[in-house]
C-alpha cells in the first residue's frame, strides 16, 4: 500500500494487482502503466468538464432571459470600443485592489469590503457571460441564423468558452482575457449610460435583438 502519489519518469510501471496506491503521476515518456488508473483520471477530466460546461450555459442562457438589455448594451460596447474594454477591464483590478486598502483603514469601510469582492467577482462573471454572448452571436451570424433568440447565441458562446478550458496553458490565458473584455464592456456600457441619463426629447433607438442592431448599424 502506497499512502502518497507515485511519480513515474521514464519507462513502464506495472503495479500488482493487489497493490493500492493513490495516483500515478508521469513526466516525460512513459509507457504500459495502469490503463485502468489512467481511463478513471481522464473520465474524471472531461466529467467535471462537462459539469462547467453545464453550469456555463445555464448561466448564460439565463442572463439572456432575465436582463438582455444590459447584456446587449454591454455586447455594443464589446464590439464598439474593445480597446476601450480591455483598459477598463484591465484597470478594474487595481481600482478594486485600492478601494480594498481604503476601506480596511476604516472601521465601517471594513465591513463593506465582505460586499465589495463578492461584488466585483459577479462583474468578473457578468463579463465572462458577456464576451460568451458576444462569441455565440458572430457564429450564429456567420451561420445565417439571423432569427436564432439570444438564448441560443449565449448557449453557443458558453460551449466555446468553455472549449478554450481545454486549451492547455494558453486556454486559460484566453480565458482571462476574455474575462476581462467582457467586464471592460460592461463597465463602459454603464458609464456610458450614466453619462447621457434618462433620454428625454430625442430618446435612443431600441432594438429587438442583437441582430437587429447590426443591420441598422452604419457600415464602417
């Protein structure tokens, strides 16, 4: 009995049939180790892959339901300016980071900071579910299914989202990146709605679905 993981370098590993250890780990080549250990890690791999997976859709389909507006605002923004996004997004760490400090000296401020990182950890996710919509509606687009809801664009893009996890290293990164566009795009969709207020005598064209914002957007 091995209580520890056993790390395998180079060359075959052929444990007993009555021997019991934790894990086997390989690096480098390595050949006839335990199929049976091996098919468990990997089926363990792609279930809890396939639950982030699940739980990605049913978020993104969700918010496409409940709040479309604020996720088409945000999507306008991703594609308007996504410079723009990126710094905002970018710069929302350390805004954050700062505001932390700040509150941490005070007695009161203390308090909210148990309400402040929960917070922007749900703008982080907002944004992930952002640039998610907004990579399910350009293949949906590209398909020609200009009539598919934005349900169905939010459900596609969170199947691609969470097929770059399995990017090893640099899916991550994308991830990240991703991540932070979305929140960038969301922080300027808000920014820019608390900059013109409440129109009143010329009031902005809505529009049904995002589709309907392409065609009527200027060429250009």
């Amino acid at each position: 009995r091995v209580g520890e993981k056993i790390s395998l370098g180079n060359g075959s590993f052929y444990p007993h049939q009555e021997a019991v250890f934790g894990n086997v780990e390989t690096a480098g080549m390595a050949s006839d180790f335990d199929d049976e250990v091996s098919f468990l890690g990997a089926f363990s791999d792609v279930l809890g892959w396939a639950v982030v997976t699940l739980m990605l859709v049913a978020a993104a389909v969700l918010l496409a339901v409940a709040a479309p507006r604020p996720l088409r605002a945000a999507t306008r923004s991703f594609e308007a300016s996504p410079g723009r996004s990126l710094v905002l997004g970018l710069g929302s760490l350390p805004v954050v980071i700062i505001l932390s400090v700040l509150l941490v000296v005070t007695v009161v401020g203390g308090l909210l900071l148990f309400l402040l990182w929960p917070a922007y950890f749900a703008l982080l996710f907002f944004g992930l579910l952002v640039a998610s919509y907004f990579l399910g509606r350009k293949v949906v687009l590209a398909v020609g299914r200009y009539r598919a809801g934005d349900a169905m664009a939010a459900a596609v893009g969170a199947v691609i989202v969470a097929a770059v996890l399995l990017i090893p290293v640099l899916g991550v990164l994308v991830l990240i990146a991703l991540t932070l566009l979305g929140t960038g795009a969301s922080v300027s969709a808000l920014l820019d709605r608390l900059r013109q207020g409440a129109p009143r005598s010329a009031p902005r064209a809505t529009y049904a679905s995002y589709e309907d914002y392409l065609r009527d957007r200027p060429e250009g």
